[in-house]
C-alpha cells in the first residue's frame, strides 16, 4: 500500500488582529491556531479622516477600512512573522452603518427597528504577509451577508439586551450564541455573520500565495 501523502500544515504562522472571541472560535473550529494581537486602532478616528479625505464612504468600505487599519496597526508592531488578517463587522440598514451600540438603551431601540425586517452584515478582511521570506502581499475584501430578524416583543428585546450580549457585538446580535433564535434566516456566508467569512479568507490567502493548509494547524491538519 503507497504511502500517505501529507499536506504542509502548519507552516505559515496566522496571526489574528481581533480580540473577538467568535472570531478566534471560528478559526480554531476549522483547524486552524492563530496568534492573537489586538490593535489599539481609533475606529472613530479612523472613520472619520476617511470621510474627511473622501466623503461619506459605503458601509461595505467602512468594514473593510477597519479591518485594514487594524491589520496594518499589528503588522507594523507585532514581533511575530507570520500572516496578519484583520476584521471588522458593521451591520447595515436602511443604508445606515451600526456597529457595537454605546449602551443598552441604544440596543433596545435598535431592535425595535430591526424587529421583523433585515439587514446587511458587512465584514471586511484584510491579509497581510508579514513573515521574513514572505510575498509581503497586501489585500482585502469584504463579504456581505443578509440577515433576516424575527418579529421580537417588547419583552424579547428587555430580556436580550438585560443579558448584555448586544452591547459586545457589532450590529446587536449574534447569530451563534443567544441571538441565534432571533434569526430567522440568512443569505450568504453564515461564518460572515459571526464575523469571519472561511471562504474569502481561503481566498485571500490563495491570492497572497499561500494554501489553505498551509495555516491548519498539524494536529487537526493530519488526522
């Protein structure tokens, strides 16, 4: 019987510029261990030099401004080689972007508007080759998800808000943990909504020139 080929998995370092537990949850779920750097990005500030510089920008290019600024924040600091992906979610409705609500007051009358309706879930990805014999590549993209939310009472949005969950996510809710059952329906990448898309990272990566093993740890890798 031939021998077993084996991939080359774990051999490019990832490094995760969120400190989003979903996210890191999300990669781990599918094989792969990524290094953890939060950036200490301004995202106010970020935003708003943009929009001085170039005008009101879409919802779809906020996420994707973030996520660069974050990424290129931990590459120019970080001491680990490796790839650097940063990300950033914002959800969008009636053309408007809403990310983590200030206060649970704000979260209320946010679901009271979203109630019954849908959204755009916006999250943009930015991959930089950071490592020291790297292609030093440098992209991004954004995936777009539509959400659509159940028809929530008065009480529902009380109790979902009292448990302080919409405060820590962008766009108020969640779809994997206990706002999943306020989500009736999804169109596009369900991993988006929880704010990584798989398939656009795969993609990124295969662009900079790196296989989607490449980032799998051993262990889950090998089998």
């Amino acid at each position: 019987m031939p021998p077993t080929s084996r991939l080359p998995t774990g051999t490019v370092p990832l490094v995760l510029a969120s400190a989003s537990p979903a996210r890191l949850a999300t990669l781990r779920a599918a094989g792969v261990e990524p290094v953890v750097v939060v950036s200490d990005v301004d995202e106010d500030a970020v935003v708003a030099e943009a929009a001085d510089r170039y005008g009101a920008l879409p919802p779809e290019d906020i996420a994707l401004l973030l996520a660069r600024a974050k990424c290129e924040a931990v590459a120019s600091g970080n001491d680990v080689s490796g790839v650097v992906l940063g990300c950033d979610s914002v959800l969008e409705l009636d053309g408007e972007v809403h990310g983590r609500p200030a206060d649970a007051a704000e979260a209320a009358a946010r679901w009271r508007r979203m109630r019954g309706r849908s959204g755009l879930l916006h999250t943009g990805h930015w991959l930089i080759d950071d490592r020291d014999a790297g292609t030093g590549a440098t992209i991004g993209a954004t995936a777009s998800t539509a959400v659509h939310f159940a028809e929530l009472t008065d009480e529902e949005i009380r109790h979902y808000v009292a448990t302080g969950e919409p405060l820590r996510v962008a766009g108020a809710f969640t779809i994997d943990g206990l706002g999943g059952p306020f989500v009736t329906r999804i169109e596009g990448d369900h991993h988006n909504v929880v704010g990584l898309s798989l398939p656009l990272l795969r993609d990124l990566l295969n662009d900079a020139g790196i296989g989607w093993f490449e980032v799998v740890t051993p262990a889950t890798g090998q089998g």
